[in-house]
C-alpha cells in the first residue's frame, strides 16, 4: 500500500503485508504532466507514421520482454498489493494474451474498407477507416495493477496513439517497471511513459490536453474524472467498477456451482471488479446450495505466505469498507454462515458468508471489495434475474444452468456488460471479446475488435467516380432533376 509521507511531492510505498518501506515515487505536478504529454505529442507523430506491421513488430518485442519476466513483475506485483505470486502470475499472463491479440489484429481492424453508398449517392465511391486519436491517458486502478490498464493501454497503442499511463498510488512500481520495458526497447521513442502520483496527478492528466482518457476506478472518480474532461470535451472511457451477480438455477450444478462462487467471491480477497458479491439461488436448491458452498469456503484461508489462497486487503481504508458492510448486514437481521465482523483483522479479512440478507442494506447495493459472500433464495429466474437487475450497476454476471439455452436466455435479460454461463469471469481470458460496463459501471470498452476501434477515431471518405445524371449538389438544381428525383424518392420511400 502507499501513503503521503511528510514531503508533499513524494509517494512513500509500502509492503501491505509487512508495513517495510519498498520505494518512494514522486508526485507529478501539473507541469510535469504537461511536459510528459507533450513528449508523447512528438512520440504520436512517428508511431502513427508506422504501418501497422511495424507496430506490430514493436508490440510482440514489448510483449515478449513482459512475458520473459514475469517472476519479476509478479514479485512486485505481490510487493505493491500483497496478492498471491499465482495471482499476480495469471493476472500478467492474462495482461500478455490481450496485448499479442491488439499487436496482431489492429491491422485487420483497423484498416480502410469499402462501404455501400446507396441510391441518391450511386456516383460514389465510399470507404471508413479508423484513425489514432494521438496521446491516450490512462488511469489505472490498485487492485489488478497491470492487467486492467493494460487493456486500455494495449489496445491504445496497437491503434497507433503514443499512452501517458498514471498507476493507482497504491502501485507506482508496477506502472514504472511497464514503462521502463518499453524504453529498453524504444529508448528514443517515449510511446509509452509513466508519470507516478495521487488523485492530483490523475486530475492534471484530465486537463493535459489529451485526446482520450481511460479510467479504471470507482464511480465517483468517475464521474470527478468526466467533469475535469468535460472542460476540453475529452473522450473517455470509465469502467467503475461493480455489484457483480450469480444466479443458480433449480437444475444447476451446484457443486460447480459453489466452486464458482468462491473463486469469484474470494479470489484476490474479493478486490475483483467483476468478481462475485451476490448470489441468487432458486430456493428449491437454496439450502443444499448454502452447504456446499459453506464447506468450501471454510477451507479458505488467507495469509502472508505465497502459497495462500488469498493475501490481505490492499489498501488500508478497505477493512473499514468490509466491516462496516458485515456489521450493517448482521444488525439487519442477516445470518453469519462463515464469519462474521470478527473475520475483519487487518490487513487480512477471512472470508465471510452472509444468508438472508436485506436487498437494501449496503452488502448488497454497495460495492464490498473484500471476501464477503452474500446468498440470498429466490422463487426462480424471474425473481433472480430482477434483483440481480435492481443496481446501478451492470458491469458482469453468471449464470450456472444445465441447459444451454436456457442459459443464453437468461444471459441476454441481464443488464450487463458481459456474462459467463457455467463458469465466472469466463471472458476475462478471451481476448477477442470486449469488455466494459453500464450505468454506474460506466461505459465505452476495452478488449477486442471494439477496443482497437474505442482508441481509434473513424474516418469516412468519399471519391466522385462520375458526375451523376441528376445533380442536386448544385445550389439551383433544375426543375427536371428535382421532379425526377422525388418520383424515385416516393417509389422508394412513400410505400409501406
């Protein structure tokens, strides 16, 4: 975790596990930031003068030098955030597979294509293609520090925008280790570059003059970063994180089912964006359900050691977060299946599991990011599918059911941005698929075709093939080509 020491313009970082200083990093100011933009502005011109090959050359060395020192990266990953080596290990491993698929398919993408011109513009011949916006600013979050920015990061570059990358305070390593990467290989091409610092550096990001802004966060940054964008209109994409769902059917799998649930609800001690923080069971598995899932998580341990299941709470605010959202459950008249406000021992939360609880108290309404998983019966998947609906956000869900239409079914009345049937978190690894939320969960997207296409700018072009027999482009059109041109307008158009 990091934390302001006295210096002003230093952030002091430290191991969330055993409170030993790691690094400090320095606060960029504004004129830092500027300065940092302004390099990238220079670095754009020649990047996006690249074919596409050629970018994609240099991203497949970027990628294989992450790839060919992922202990290292993970080590420090652990050393920033205190998750699992196995998890920092998969979150990088995860974070390369959606940078080699941008290097690879940007061109294919991205290039110009011809398009139909219709009727009234038959003389026409018409094309789009998708042009880089120029400097991408990205704002990246703490809890999976390299592979969420990496998603807005990757795909901004593999669309031929220079990225200023601004890490969460929590992990400045890791953003400055992703920059230091490139420079071995580009040293003289600052495409990729870092500038480390808090809620101040992110805000002067904002106003920096860029051409985009990707952030990764909570909704009410969110919502601060839009209005610092909104003084230069600056695109944006926000995801904002999530109040994530699983509905289990009466015909589920329930043992697949309960592993789900843990690994969603508890992996990376529940800082997961679209992890699990709900389940919805129908009530006729309800209870068989409830002990399955309860024996499994009892099993679960967190700990300092490597090899443990999951590490602490990263941040030091998130315990409170967590105990006040057990507390409010319990005095609610909630039922403590495993745990209870007592699991809360910070840095380390063990896993909580919560039966019964009220549709209006915070562990349901308000993102919990910590190990607590809430279980609540339903009467079937109409009922499940309305409270899982009953949010503000929509970023993704599961489905387990044992029919595969059924579950489609119910995957496509979800409001959400993805969704895994019989399994969660299922499109994390696919690197062709977009990701991205709704409503509170914010919106614009990263990964696949669409994210090449969300840091891109679409041009249209048009080219006269030959003058056409009936001008209307004329500012005195004749009154034979106006007669003519409405017959054939109400032959179209004027007929149901």
């Amino acid at each position: 975790m990091t934390s302001l020491v006295e210096h002003p313009r230093r952030l002091h970082v430290v191991d969330p596990i055993t409170g030993e200083s790691r690094a400090d990093y320095p606060i960029a100011d504004e004129a830092a930031v500027r300065a940092a933009v302004e390099q990238a502005r220079d670095a754009a011109g020649w990047w996006a003068g690249l074919d596409a090959r050629q970018r994609r050359r240099h991203l497949v060395a970027y990628k294989a030098l992450v790839a060919s020192r992922i202990d290292e990266l993970a080590e420090l990953i652990r050393g920033e955030t205190g998750k699992t080596v196995a998890g920092a290990q998969l979150e990088v491993m995860l974070a390369v597979e959606h940078l080699d698929w941008a290097a690879r398919h940007a061109r294919r993408v991205l290039k110009r294509r011809a398009v139909p011109s219709g009727l009234l513009a038959f003389n026409q011949a018409s094309s789009v293609e998708y042009m880089p916006y120029g400097v991408v600013g990205v704002i990246g979050p703490w809890n999976y520090p390299v592979y969420t920015p990496m998603g807005a990061i990757s795909h901004a570059l593999a669309a031929g925008n220079a990225v200023v990358f601004k890490p969460s305070e929590f992990t400045p390593g890791v953003g400055v280790w992703l920059a230091q990467r490139w420079s071995e290989l580009l040293p003289d091409r600052p495409v990729l570059q870092v500038v480390t610092g808090d809620g101040t550096t992110g805000a002067a990001l904002c106003r920096a003059a860029v051409d985009k802004i990707a952030f990764t966060g909570s909704a009410a940054t969110g919502r601060a970063v839009m209005t610092a964008c909104a003084e230069r209109l600056t695109p944006v994409v926000i995801e904002g994180g999530g109040k994530d769902a699983l509905i289990v059917t009466a015909d589920a799998d329930l043992d697949a089912a309960a592993r789900a649930a843990v690994f969603g609800g508890l992996g990376n001690a529940g800082q997961t964006c679209a992890g699990v923080e709900r389940v919805y069971v129908d009530q006729a598995v309800y209870e068989p359900f409830v002990a399955k899932l309860a024996e499994l998580v009892r099993q679960v341990r967190p700990g300092a050691e490597p090899e443990a299941a999951y590490g602490p709470m990263s941040t030091p605010m998130q315990p409170g977060i967590v105990l006040s959202h057990i507390t409010d459950a319990i005095d609610r008249g909630a039922r403590a299946v495993v745990g209870d406000a007592s699991s809360v021992r910070p840095p380390f939360v063990e896993p909580v599991l919560l039966t019964d609880v009220p549709e209006d108290s915070a562990a349901v309404t308000d993102e919990t990011f910590g190990p607590v998983l809430v279980v609540n019966p339903v009467t079937g998947a109409d009922e499940a599918l309305r409270r899982t609906n009953a949010t503000s956000y929509g970023l993704s869900g599961a489905i387990f059911t044992r029919h595969r239409r059924r579950g489609l079914a119910l995957a496509a009345r979800l409001r959400a941005g993805a969704v895994s049937v019989n399994s969660v978190l299922g499109y994390a690894g696919v690197p062709s698929l977009p990701f991205g939320g709704v409503g509170d969960s914010g919106f614009g997207r990263v990964h696949g075709a669409d994210g090449l296409r969300e840091f891109s700018r679409p041009m249209s072009v048009t080219w006269q093939r030959f003058r056409p027999p009936i001008d209307l482009m004329t500012l005195r059109p004749t009154a034979s080509a106006m007669r003519h041109s409405l017959a054939m307008f109400k032959w179209r158009h004027g007929r149901p």
